[in-house]
C-alpha cells in the first residue's frame, strides 16, 4: 500500500508539496473579482483553501449550481445573475470564473458565455476551466 496516498486522517494533512496552486486564486483576482461556478466539494482542493480570506476582503465569491441546475442548464442563468449582482454591488466589470469540473464535463462554452455577459451587463469576463485538476491536488 502506497503510504502517502492512504494516510489516516488521525496522521495529519499532507506534507505541502508546493507549486502554481499554492497562490492560482491570488493571480486569478488580479485580474477581476472571482467567482466560483461548482460543487462546495471542490473548495476542499489546493488552489481554493484562501478563498475564504479573498471573500472577506470582498474580492471572490461562490457559485454552488446544484446538480439538477447543472443537468438542466440552468447553472448558466445563475451565472449571468451572479454576475450581474456582483456587478452592481462591488462597482466591479472585470471577473474571473474559477470552475469545478462540472464545467468541464458538461463542456460549457465560456466563449458564448463570456459573449452573453459582455451584451447584456458589459462585463468582461475571463474563465480559467479546470483549475483543481491542473494545480491540485490529484496528483
């Protein structure tokens, strides 16, 4: 058995490995506020453990579609609300989408979405898909 990969969790966390996911969220609201499409499950990886710290100081929010709205389609109405209300809110019109990977898996078009926001409320809008699985923890 592989110990590293099958530690009990009496054994304590990971030893930190390091790496671009370390500080993905910090670059990321740089260049917008942030805005997290997916699962709560997923802020239990790497790159999402100071999203709590960037919320505080009112630079990244959270998104969490339940699976009906993401087998619908809904998830992207509640997205261009979000949006939207964050807009207005924060005086803000540069995001970011940080996503889980329903996004993936359901192969959301973030160019028809980022299209649709800039239209309808003049935001800009970047999507950085895949996040925890390039710069995570599944190794």
């Amino acid at each position: 058995m592989n110990r590293e990969k099958n530690r009990n969790m009496d054994e304590g966390p990971m030893p930190h490995r390091g790496g671009k996911g370390d500080h993905l969220l910090e670059e990321l609201a740089e260049k917008g506020m942030l805005l997290f499409v997916g699962s709560v499950n997923c802020l239990r990886h790497k790159p999402y453990r100071r999203i709590g710290a960037l919320m505080r100081e009112g630079r990244a929010a959270l998104l969490c579609p339940s699976m009906s709205d993401f087998s619908s389609g809904r998830y992207l109405n509640q997205i261009v609300e979000a949006l939207a209300e964050l807009s207005r809110e924060h005086g803000e019109k540069q995001f970011v989408i940080a996503c889980g990977c329903q996004w993936v898996i359901l192969s959301t078009d973030s160019e028809l979405l980022k299209e649709r926001v800039k239209r309808e409320h003049d935001i800009d809008l970047t999507v950085f898909e895949d996040a925890h699985l390039e710069f995570g923890d599944h190794e």
